[in-house]
C-alpha cells in the first residue's frame, strides 16, 4: 500500500471509529465490543467452541479452514444480510487480544468491508493480496480509536503505555502503539474528535473523593490539591465576607469543614478518624463533610459507569 493510499485509509477508519463511538453512545472506557456485537438486530456472535459444537468440527478445524486465523473473523450473509462473527475465547487466548479481535472484527463490518467488496469474509485467500493488506490495516486504525482514542489519551495525563494498557485493557504492544499515537505533535484537534471528548466529560471530569489510597485501582493517576495558608488570626465577624472560611479566607458556602484549610465551620464538630467517600469540589484539599484530605483523581478512575 502506497503512502499516500495508506493515509487515505487511516484518516478514513479514523473517521468511521469516532462515528462509531457517537452512534453507539460509548462515553465510558474500557469500551466492550462483545456487548456491542449483541444487541446489533443483524449480527450474530458465536465463539469458536460452540461454532464447533454445532458443525460437529473441533475448534481446531474452525481456525484452521473457518476462520483461517486463530484469532476471529467476520462473516456476511447477503442473502439475510446477516454478519456472524466469530471469536477464539480459549485458553490460549489473553483477554486483551480477545478484546482487540472483536473490534477489529466489528471494524470490518462497519468500514463496510464484507458489502463492498461483495465477499463473505475478509481472508487472504478471497481477496487480492494488497487489497487484503489495506483492510487489515484499516480495521486496526478503527480498533485502536475505538478502544484507545489517542485524543481522549492525550487528556487522561498518562505517563507511558502502561497507563493505557490498565486504562483501556488492551495488550502492552497495543498499549505502546496507542502511545506512540497518543504523544506525536499535532497542530489541531479535528472536530470529531472535540466531539469524542466532550461525550466523554463524566469519564475525564476531574473530582477530589475522601477516600484510603488504598481503595483505589489506579493509584498512579492519584493526586492531592495544596492546603490553603491560614491567616496568623481569624478573622473578626465584622470582617468576614459571607461564605468564607474565617481561617483562611477560601470561599465555600455549605460545608461542615473548609475545603482548603481543613478547619472546622462549625461548632462542636471534630475531624472523623475514617474517610467518608465523599465526592467533595475538584479544588478541595480537604473533605467538606469529615475534615480528612481528600484525593484527586478522574471519575472514571474512580468509578464505573453505572455508579454515577
């Protein structure tokens, strides 16, 4: 593939894979492409143990004169306009390349690959050596952003593609091209992606939670906000501003203890000896209802989507 046809390719699946993001209202990572593939109305998934099972084949044979491939393939029906595809969940199988194989498979179908070309699987042996070689190409540009947007990594502050790896459950060699991606010098951000970003706001939004260090899975991505100076003295009543802390000044207008200095605001109330989980300002140093400091990290390090 030329170098110029080979850019054509990339900008195109990387086109497709921030539609295919939006239409599928992925805001969340990791991104799953097996839930993705089951609630498609025309698409079937069938795994290479149960795709032999019902051949009365082994799961060797499936790979070998199937699917060509050990890893998955995706197959069309034009007749039903049908797509099955077909992925090896065996042993020998890490998660994160099963991972990548689904959506390299869903970026097949999606790029419009099987109709195009009229062809019921995408094979070495069915297609034109170098037409084979750009698909392939093109599928995995579409994976990559699909499940390791080098836009959203560029806004999460990792530091090397092991941050990626954890973050998006993909392999370390996946990880490393992602970052590589992820860190090249780019002049804009396309109007795609700005999209991308923004549907991906509750996954990046910055939080301060009053929590142990030790609760947290991502503990690399952890971080604390300076403590607010106190002043010498408190300040007087007359001198007070309505809503700040007489301590040290920081404004804050409902809350037990004072986000940025720690002290008390009201009467007879004492630090807790035990974090409360509290989701407390993106700015707090310490926790608005229990005194303790507090840890920055992204909600999305913090939890899953169905919790916020």
């Amino acid at each position: 593939m030329s170098s110029r046809n080979e850019s054509e390719a990339a900008l195109r699946a990387f086109y497709a894979a921030h539609k295919f993001l939006h239409e599928h209202r992925i805001r969340w990572l990791p991104v799953n492409p097996i839930d993705i593939i089951m609630t498609q109305p025309n698409w079937r998934l069938k795994y290479v143990h149960q795709l032999a099972v019902e051949i009365e084949k082994s799961s060797r044979y499936i790979c070998d004169h199937v699917m060509r491939s050990k890893d998955g393939l995706a197959m069309y029906d034009a007749e039903y306009d049908q797509y099955d595809v077909i992925l090896n969940a065996g042993d020998e199988i890490p998660k994160t390349r099963l991972l990548w194989t689904a959506t390299h498979e869903i970026g097949h179908i999606y790029l419009g690959h099987l109709k195009t070309n009229k062809v019921k699987s995408i094979t070495v042996d069915n297609l034109d050596f170098d037409l084979y070689n750009q698909l392939e190409f093109e599928a995995d540009i579409f994976a990559g952003e699909v499940l390791a947007s080098k836009w959203i990594m560029r806004h999460l502050d990792i530091v090397d593609e092991s941050d990626i790896a954890m973050i998006c459950g993909i392999s370390d060699d996946a990880a490393l091209s992602r970052y590589k991606k992820a860190t090249e010098d780019y002049s804009f951000e396309p109007a795609n992606a700005v999209f991308t970003l923004h549907n991906f706001g509750d996954y990046m939004k910055e939080i301060t939670v009053c929590r142990d260090k030790r609760d947290f899975e991502l503990v690399g991505f952890l971080s604390q906000n300076p403590v607010q100076a106190k002043l010498q003295r408190p300040l007087p009543p007359f001198l007070r501003k309505p809503g700040t802390c007489p301590n040290c000044g920081y404004m804050k207008n409902v809350s037990a203890f004072c986000i940025a200095c720690g002290n008390p605001l009201k009467k007879g109330i004492k630090k807790a000896h035990e974090p409360c989980d509290h989701i407390n300002d993106r700015d707090a140093a310490f926790c608005e209802h229990c005194g303790n400091r507090v840890l920055r990290t992204r909600q999305g390090f913090c939890f899953e989507e169905c919790e916020i």
